[in-house]
C-alpha cells in the first residue's frame, strides 16, 4: 500500500472520527430530557404555620465555634410522625472522610432514625434515592445502604446518563469509548473524594469526569415536605445551610418530581398523595433542574429601584444570573450577597473559584454598588442556595439544592428548589429579615468578612482560569 494511499485513508478515518465526536457533542447537549425532568408544579396558597425556614449556622463567637443546627433533627421528627411513608432524594449519603478530620455521625444517625422507624411500624413505605457518588459510581457497596436494605428499606441509586452532557468535549469521548466496560468490580486506586472511602477503579474514575449528579436534596412524608441545601454527609455535617418546611399540596408535586429521579434508577413507582383543598396568604411551588433559572431569572427581573435582593450563596456563576444582577443595580436596587470564599473542601484547601473572580466582577462593574461580604468559614463550608427578595408589599424566596451556576440550572444535574410569596410584613419575611441581618452584621458572632479579605493579587489569575473553565465546560462547579 503506498504512503499517499494510507495518508487517505487516516485522513478519512480521521473525518469519520471527527463526524462521530461532534455529533455526540451536539446531540447530548441538546437531546430530550428525560419524562419529569425540568418540573415545575401549581402554585399552591397555604397558611402562613404551613411553612417554616431551617438553617444550620456554624460561626466564631469569643474564640470558640459554634455549631446551630436545626435542619436534621427537624427531620427526625418529621419521620418519627410519618405513618404512610417518607421518602428521601439526598445527593451525599455516606461517613467518608480524611484521616485526622472529625465529624458527627450524621449519616448513620439518619439510618438509625429510619430503621427505627420501620421497627416500629412495618408497613410505613420507607425510599432512599440517592446518587452514585456515594459508591463512587459502582467502585464499591456503601455499608449503609445494605443495612437499609437489611431492614426493608428500599435504595435506588439514579443513573444520570440519560441526562445532558455539562462537560460534553470530555463526555464525547467517554460515551463513544468507555461508556460500555461499566464502573463494577474491585478497586485498585486511592479514592480521592476521601482517603477513608474504599479505592476506585479507573473506570469509576472515567465515568466521575463527566461531573453531573442527582443533587437534589429532599424528604417528602405523608404529613410534610423539606426543600433543602443540605445533605446527610458525615464530612457535611457542620455545613452552613438552610431548608424550608412545608405543608399541603406541594407534598404532591415533591412525589411527582421524585418519580423522575425514580426513573432513572429501577423505575421505581413512588407512593402518591392527594392533599385537601387549602388556602391562605403564603404561596409556594416546587419547580426542578431549568425551571429554577426560569425563577431566578424573573424575580431578579421584576426587582425595582428601592427593593431589596439578598442572596446566601455557595457557587455563583451562572451568565445570566449575574448580568441580572448588575442590571438590577443600575436601576436602583438595594444588592447585599454573602459568598462562600471557595477556600475549603472536607478539609482541602480550593483555589477560590468561582466566586471569587465573579464578585470581583460584581465589585468592579457595578462600582461598588453591589455590596458582598464573605462568609467567615473554617473547616466547614457556607453551603445555602438562597435568593431573598424584598418588595415594599410582599418577599420573594427562592430556595433549595441549586448552586446559581450552568450546571446547576440548565439542565445538566438534577435539583430541586422552592420559590415563596409572602406579605412583606409576614413571620416568614421577619426570619428571613433576621437570619440576613444577623450575618450582615455579625449581631452575636463572627459570621462575615469585609469584601477585600479574598481580593487579592490571585484575583485576575483566578480570573483568567475561570473564564477558561468556563469557555471549556471543564469545571467541577
């Protein structure tokens, strides 16, 4: 064969290859979600008892830390008074952490909590649906999901595949190549998500680089649903985060959302519920994946000079998101964000991105108008997903799993928030009003720094990375 036909045929094989990667690119970033995704339920009016802000802080006060939580023991109690079912969608379930490091045993005491439970009544139907993260994608067993098992509980561990692809130039050839020898069988690498976990093979590794997740994080029983940033993650367990408690007909719209998640494991059909007709001054509605930014989007829209907008934010870096936000400053809006530094990851030091470069972006365009102050972090993370808004009549919340970044709101990862209505005058609006005004000003703890603290001579470097991250879609944010 000679040289000038070979260099066709490796110019033709080299068509046909490129043909083939982009191709997938295109077609699974643009492919039908899967039935139930992008949700978004009625909008239900119930009375103000009917639903209650949680938070978790963790803060210095005269040297010393100090951990309020309320969010998970609220829960307990939640499923304690269940008596038909509770079912659960949690992102991070498990009690992997670093060596040297320690945390409660949240997670085990959630198992502990449910097992009773069933003990003590057998026929409550008991559902964890969660993401396979937590067997580092089929690495290994999770302990704790085989004792659930044991005790008639049931696990469906969602497979995110059939989700669009957020780090399509990787994902591209990953499907086309690796996708088909599965994640199972013995470990032989260190687990890098925690050195205590048990080791991962590398096609688990492969398959975490796609970087897409069930992220939700929910419980939904017969008498109550919870919207929540938080997860029951030992290595989590003194994040900073924040929930909402609500009764009624949003119960129903939590159990249809779920099914989608159910989906995407076994299939598994999901118990239903049918609330009694309700009424009152609080509207609420439940809304997933995409229809979060569709929210987001058009409440920050609607804020008016004089308004004011609050945000209590782990990740921020959604286009849209922030050119709303600079655009809500030029009209006079009152802006006031608290971030999360981006310093600390279960113990590991991270470089500041995204938020950093995006406040400094913030700062910088709207010449100072858009105020920001840092949380005080240590080990722990400020980990809320929380949009505040305040009109002269009535507040707008918006609240959940959702960090306001691409992955997070286009459809890429499963979510799940909540948006509220209320009278500005209402007990909602005044421990809104209080849980910001308390970390604003540090009233009774050492909770937020100065802006200029993470501005720093690294800033613009951060910048730069972080637009490349962004121009590549390769970011774990």
């Amino acid at each position: 064969m000679s040289k000038k036909h070979k260099k066709r045929i490796f110019i033709a094989c080299l068509l046909l290859f490129l043909c083939f990667y982009i191709g997938t690119i295109y077609y699974q970033e643009n492919k039908p979600l899967p039935k139930g995704v992008s949700y978004e339920g009625d909008v239900h009016h119930i009375q103000e008892d009917q639903v209650q802000f949680l938070y978790d802080l963790t803060y210095k006060k005269d040297k010393e830390t100090v951990h309020e939580q309320e969010i998970f023991d609220t829960i307990f109690q939640a499923i304690d008074d269940a008596e038909k079912f509770v079912i659960m969608d949690f992102f991070l379930f498990n009690d992997y952490y670093n060596q040297g490091l320690d945390f409660p045993p949240l997670s085990t005491s959630l198992i502990d909590v449910l097992i009773e439970k069933k003990k003590r009544n057998p026929n409550i139907e008991i559902i964890l649906i969660t993401d396979e993260i937590n067997t580092s994608y089929g690495s290994h067993k999770n302990w704790q999901f085989e004792k659930l098992k044991g005790h008639g509980i049931k696990v469906l561990l969602t497979d995110v595949d059939s989700l669009r692809d957020s780090n399509p130039l990787y994902s591209a050839i990953w499907r086309m190549f690796f996708q088909w020898f599965g994640q199972e069988g013995k470990g032989t690498l260190p687990n890098m998500m925690a050195d205590e976990a048990p080791d991962m093979t590398l096609r688990s590794y492969l398959k975490l680089l796609n970087v897409k997740a069930n992220h939700r994080k929910t419980v939904a029983t017969d008498k109550k649903a919870f919207i929540l940033s938080g997860n029951p993650h030992d290595a989590s367990a003194y994040h900073s985060n924040i929930g909402f408690e609500v009764e009624g007909s949003i119960i129903e719209d939590v159990l249809k959302s779920e099914q989608a998640a159910a989906n995407l494991a076994e299939g598994y059909v999901l118990p239903t519920y049918k609330a009694k007709n309700e009424s009152g001054d609080v509207a609420v509605q439940l809304v997933t994946e995409g229809k979060v930014a569709n929210k987001v989007i058009d409440s920050l829209e609607k804020a008016e000079k004089g308004d004011q907008i609050w945000m209590a934010m782990f990740y921020l870096a959604e286009r849209e998101v922030i050119e709303e936000l600079l655009s809500a400053s030029t009209r006079g809006v009152n802006i006031n964000l608290i971030l999360d530094p981006n310093e600390n990851a279960f113990g590991s030091k991270k470089s500041g991105l995204p938020n950093r470069p995006v406040a400094q972006e913030l700062h910088e365009k709207s010449d100072g108008n858009i105020h920001i102050r840092w949380y005080n972090t240590g080990e722990e993370q400020y980990h809320p997903k929380l949009l505040y808004i305040k009109k002269k009549d009535k507040i707008t919340i918006i609240g959940g799993s959702t960090n306001f970044t691409q992955r997070n709101m286009d459809n890429f990862n499963l979510e799940t928030n909540v948006k509220v209505e209320a009278k500005v005058n209402s007990l909602l609006a005044k421990d809104l009003d209080d849980y910001f005004d308390r970390q604003w000003n540090n009233r009774d703890g050492e909770f937020t720094l100065d802006f200029e603290k993470y501005q720093n001579s690294l800033t613009t470097m951060q910048r730069v990375v972080y637009i490349i991250q962004k121009w590549l879609y390769f970011t774990t944010y």
